[in-house]
C-alpha cells in the first residue's frame, strides 16, 4: 500500500463569508453519518440527475462527493508500528476450496498489532476468476479495533498481506476471532462470500 502524502492547502484564498455554510456541512456529515449509522450507500443516479437539476451542480461533481463520502475511513490517521515488543504464536490454518490460509504468530509493538495473512495454492490447478492475485481481503475483529491492510503481494502459489491492527491486541489472544473477508475489488461493498475464520484459543 502506499504511503498517504501529506495534505497541501490547494490555494491560501478563503472567502471568510462562507465559514458558517461550510460549518453547517460538516454538521450535516456528522448527522448524515450517526442517521445512516455510518452505512449511506449511495443515491439512486435519479436523485443524483433531480439535485444535480434543482441546484444547479454538475453530476458528475456531485457523483465525486457522494463517492468520496462512503470512503472516509480510509482518511483515518495512519498509525506505522513503533518499538517492537513479542511474537504471539498463533499456528492456524483454514482449507477453503482450492486455497490453504494460514497465520503463524501475531507481531506486538507499542502502538500496534501486526498480523500477517498468507495464501497459497496448487500452480497446476486452474483456479476460479476469483483466484488470490484478483482479489482483496479485509480484516474484521470487532469494537474497539481498527484493521488496515498495509502491505501485500503474491508469487507462483503464494500470496502474503500485512494488517495493522489498532489499538493493539492483548497479550492474551484467546477467543479473539480474526475475520478476513474477501472483497473483488479494493474498498468497495462486492464481497465475494468468502470468509476465512481464524478462532484463537
């Protein structure tokens, strides 16, 4: 994954006029947010074509908004692993189809939790469309933990994904349930229904 350059204020202009307005959009996100329980979609395009019509914006604008509304979590603060501490041995493996998922131990630092995902699979059998190099799996644990993939790639009959899991784990994994479940494309709502459970005892 690539590292999130920096932001730059695009101009030093600001017309000071506004500042209530644009206020008030940030209430209405917040509302927006906490109404749709953090789970909006995305407008039918008729909606999209009649408030494009009725204030005079262009669709396509308005396309870029409601887009970029449904990906605010990946605009959270990236947090980089610092003072590594232990390995948590974990040893587990999951035979789904064609495919053999294994995690070996669990990476604990101060800040974070690093766990890493492996794949891999026969090179002599033809797999589905949906094979390891076409696809993308996210990390589900639960409140309070936020996963965010960081890095991954694959070779012949391997493939290696790396999640940073915030705040850290516990020392003590036990009856923690690493959820990974596989999307066909990067950050979009198409799962596949492939879901691989790792069960920590």
């Amino acid at each position: 994954m690539l590292k999130r350059m920096p932001f730059e204020r695009p101009t030093e202009h600001y017309d000071e006029r506004i500042i209530t307005i644009d206020e008030q959009i940030c209430a209405l996100l917040k509302q927006r947010k906490e109404q749709s329980e953090n789970n909006p979609g995305f407008p039918p395009m008729e909606y999209v074509s009649k408030w494009a019509a009725t204030y005079e914006l262009y669709e396509d604008f308005l396309k870029a908004i409601f887009g970029t509304f449904g990906s605010e979590e990946h605009f959270r603060p990236v947090v980089e692993p610092i003072e590594f501490r232990k390995h948590i041995p974990v040893l587990k493996s999951v035979e789904n189809k064609e495919c053999f998922y294994t995690i070996n131990s669990i990476r604990q630092y101060s800040n974070a939790s690093v766990v890493t995902f492996n794949i891999d699979w026969d090179v002599t059998t033809d797999l589905p469309s949906s094979s390891p190099k076409q696809s993308y799996f996210e990390l589900h644990i639960g409140e309070p933990y936020f996963c965010r993939m960081n890095n991954g790639g694959s070779t012949s009959g391997h493939a290696s994904f790396n999640y940073i899991i915030t705040p850290p784990l516990p020392d003590d994994i036990a009856g923690i349930e690493l959820v990974f479940e596989e999307y066909s494309k990067p950050f979009k709502n198409d799962e596949t229904g492939t879901k691989i459970t790792f069960m920590v005892e």
